[in-house]
C-alpha cells in the first residue's frame, strides 16, 4: 500500500472519537480536514494563534495512528542539512584510520575508490527529521513554525512534499514505502508561499469557545472542580482580549489549572490568581499589568 487507506478510522466522527479518547477534542471542521488529509495523502497545513492546539494535534494523531511522532522544528536560517540528513564526520574518520592502519599491518595498497565507497556507506549517514519520517513506517511527520524558516526552505520542501522523496548524491534516492502524515504548523508571524500551501490541505485553528475549553479542561485534568474550571477558562478568555504581548493558549489554561490544583485552590480568587500567575502570563509586563486588574478580571 501507498497510502493510508487502510487507517481503522474510516470518517470523520469516528477520527474525532479517536482524537477524544487521547485528550484532544476535535470540532467538525478540524475532523474533517485531518480525515482528508489522511485519505488523501496530503500535508496539512494548520495556522492559527501560538496555543490554538497545532503542534498538540500532531501529537494526537501519532497516537492515534500507533505511529512515531517526529518532529521538525523550524528556526530562522534552517537549512536542508539539519533537516534532511549529514555525514558523521568523525565516525568516517575513525573508520578512515582503520582502514590505513589494516593496510598498513598487511602492506596491501588501499584502493581509492573502495576507500571512498566504505566511507559514503549508510552506517555513517545521520538521518534528520525528514529523512527519518521517510524511513519510517507508521510515522506523523511535524513541520513546526514553518513561518520561521526562509523562502529557500521552503522551497525545498516542496519536492519532498509532492514526492515523498529526497535523493543522496552518494547513496541515490530514498523514497517512503507509505508516506508520512504531515503536518505543517504556522503562527503567521509571516506569509507562507501559495506554491507550498497549494500542496496542503488548509485549516485555520482559533482559541476554543468557553464551554470547549471547559471541555479540554475536564478531559486533561480529571477530577478538576466544575466551579474552578469555568473559572479558569472564563479569565483565560478575558485576558486574551487584554492587549497582552503573549495571550495565554490552551496550554497555559492547563498549566493554570493545575497549578491553582496543586496549591488547593476549590475556586478561582485575587489571591489564588496573583499566586498562580506566572502560569499563565510569561512576560513581566503582562503579569504586571494583570495583578493590577483581576479584581475587574474575576468579577467579569
């Protein structure tokens, strides 16, 4: 097989059970776009706020899926080396060595051309992410902040992308047996190029509604009193629309949840929220601002 046909999740309903059952709830449209990109062997492209669940959905669907989640972390000035593949110098060196040294114990000449061919061999290749999903069969393949990396990246992306395949010059080409799921993640902090995401399939992520988010909070946490969670979720909410210079994500809701948990807080307060507020806030400025305004923020 050459595709992912085979997956027991066979719709969309069902690819939601399944994402329910690891923690990660899943509406209809985010489903159905994850259903097709899997029946359809395409990458999905997901976009959205920092904390609206990206990078968290790869790591439901290699559970899902009984497959190896790897990931890709993109970074400004990420080139195709650290993300396809590199020699292992020293290794090749050493065995460089070893072969000098037998030759010299035996006095035979070393043939060059063997030499080389000994030293290109797949036991010196140090495969990175992509090579890695290539070669892996079930894998879930995380391209994460592609909206960090440069155009030349995302250029070669593209081949591997439409082909599921790369070529080493030394070696020729590798091509997957079954094609990793792929899934690409985007912040927009800039525009991604129509020609990579004409290659993908597309779903914008937004921050959960109040009563989802009271839903994650339950389904991850439980135990979690029904009072606290509405609570949390409620003021998550409020200081998304804070003007803050990082809104909290679903994972800092979690984080504050459990951090209010491990303090014995029953309910949400002034002094429980100023004790716990590093959980949720990650900037000095934010936090500042904030302790100043929860009594406002707590009764909204």
């Amino acid at each position: 097989m050459n595709d992912r046909s085979e997956s027991p999740v066979d719709s969309p309903t069902a690819l939601a059970a399944a994402l329910r059952s690891t923690g990660y709830l899943a509406d209809a449209g985010l489903a159905t776009a994850t259903f097709l990109a899997m029946r359809m062997n395409r990458p999905l492209f997901c976009e959205g706020e920092p904390g609206t669940g990206k990078t968290a959905l790869a790591q439901a669907l290699a559970e899902v899926l009984g497959a190896e989640l790897i990931r890709l972390q993109c970074h400004d000035g990420i080139d195709a080396t650290q993300a396809l593949y590199d020699w292992d110098f020293p290794r090749q060196l050493l065995h460089l060595r070893a072969l000098e040294a037998a030759a010299g114990a035996s006095q035979e000449k070393l043939d060059a051309d063997v030499v080389e061919a000994s030293l290109y061999d797949p036991r010196f290749l140090l495969a990175r992410p992509i090579l890695r999903a290539l070669q892996t069969t079930p894998s879930v393949l995380l391209i994460d902040e592609i909206d960090r990396a440069d155009d030349e990246f995302e250029a070669f992306l593209l081949e591997v992308l439409t082909e599921h395949a790369v070529t080493i010059p030394e070696i020729g080409e590798v091509r997957a047996k079954v094609p990793p799921l792929v899934v690409l993640t985007s912040n927009r902090t800039r525009e991604v190029h129509d020609a990579l995401k004409r290659r993908c399939l597309y779903l914008w992520l937004d921050h959960p509604d109040l009563q989802r988010e009271i839903e994650i909070l339950h389904s991850r946490l439980p135990g979690l009193p029904e009072r606290l969670a509405a609570q949390v979720a409620g003021a998550v909410r409020a200081l998304r629309t804070a003007d803050l210079l990082k809104p909290p994500g679903v994972a800092e809701t979690l984080d504050w949840a459990r951090a209010l948990q491990l303090v014995g807080a029953t309910h949400l307060d002034v002094d429980s929220a100023a004790a716990t507020l590093g959980a949720v806030l990650k900037y000095r400025e934010d936090a500042d601002r904030i302790r100043k305004q929860l009594d406002s923020l707590l009764a909204s």
